[in-house]
C-alpha cells in the first residue's frame, strides 16, 4: 500500500480503488502512454491531469492521455472565456505532486476540477496516484467525488 496525499484522501473519505504500480522509465515523456502500456491498459482509460490558468485562476481538467485539453471546453465548464495552459513549476507548487504524477485526488491546493465526459464510458478509469510510476485505479462517479469534480466535454 503506497502513502501519497491521493491515497490518504481516499482512505479517509472510505472511497473504494486500487493501486497500480510499474516501472517508470526516467527517459519517458509521454508518462499516461508509459502507464497505459506497462499496465496492459487501454490508453483511453488512462486520465491525465492538467492545470490550466482561467481568467487568472486555476482550473484542473482531466482528460485521456490520447486526447489534448481543448481550454475553451474547459473555460466554458468553469463559467470563464479564455484558459492557458498553466506553468508547471505552478502546478506542481499548487498541487504538491510533480509534474507526471499529478493526481487530481489530494492537492495540496484544491482547484476547480472538471473530469472529461468520456470517463463515463467505463467501469474504471487509471489516474495517477500521486508519484511518477503509480496509477490508481477509480470508478469515475467516485473519481467526481474523490476530487470534487463536474463533467464536461473538454477534450479533442
């Protein structure tokens, strides 16, 4: 059992999911295709979390990792109009996590948050757990409670 802000949440708010580990590869860039591929998952079950600036504030949109964050979808879902892509040292200073091991789950600052409508597609959905290298395995009704999220169509 790993100990990362995300799982401590998830423990202390009873919330069901399973821990996934693997052998991240420090040369890898594309880190939810890496998870997708040593998971044996399909890579659209596979979430990324981004934080993105929305007039001046900062949003987190989850998104599959074969898909893009369309920031006005993303814009639109928090009642803004224009959304930039936020600095990773900022989001890695806000949510506590580095940048390819993002969780949505346990920032350190919470954020609006806003799930892609797709992860309604399945069961189960992978994001990560806190730490490069560590996915947790989540319903996506609880992924919307665990980080207080809504849904929207923000991915292309």
């Amino acid at each position: 059992m790993s100990a990362t802000p995300a799982t401590v949440a998830l423990r202390v708010a009873g919330v069901p999911f399973a821990e996934h580990v693997y052998a991240h590869d420090p040369a890898a860039s594309g880190f939810g295709l890496e998870a997708a591929a040593a998971l044996g998952v399909e890579p659209n079950r596979v979430f990324k979390t981004l934080l993105a600036e929305v007039d001046g504030a900062i949003v987190v949109g989850i998104v599959p990792v074969t898909a893009r964050l369309d920031l006005k979808a993303l814009a639109a879902a928090v009642g803004g109009r224009k959304g930039a892509m936020a600095d990773p040292a900022l989001a890695q200073r806000r949510t506590g996590y580095v940048v390819g091991g993002i969780s949505p789950i346990g920032q350190k600052t919470p954020s609006p948050t806003v799930l892609d409508e797709t992860a309604e597609l399945w069961d189960t959905v992978f994001v990560s757990g806190g730490r490069r290298g560590f996915d947790i395995e989540i319903s996506p009704a609880d992924l919307v409670l665990a980080a207080s999220a809504t849904i929207a169509a923000i991915a292309r």
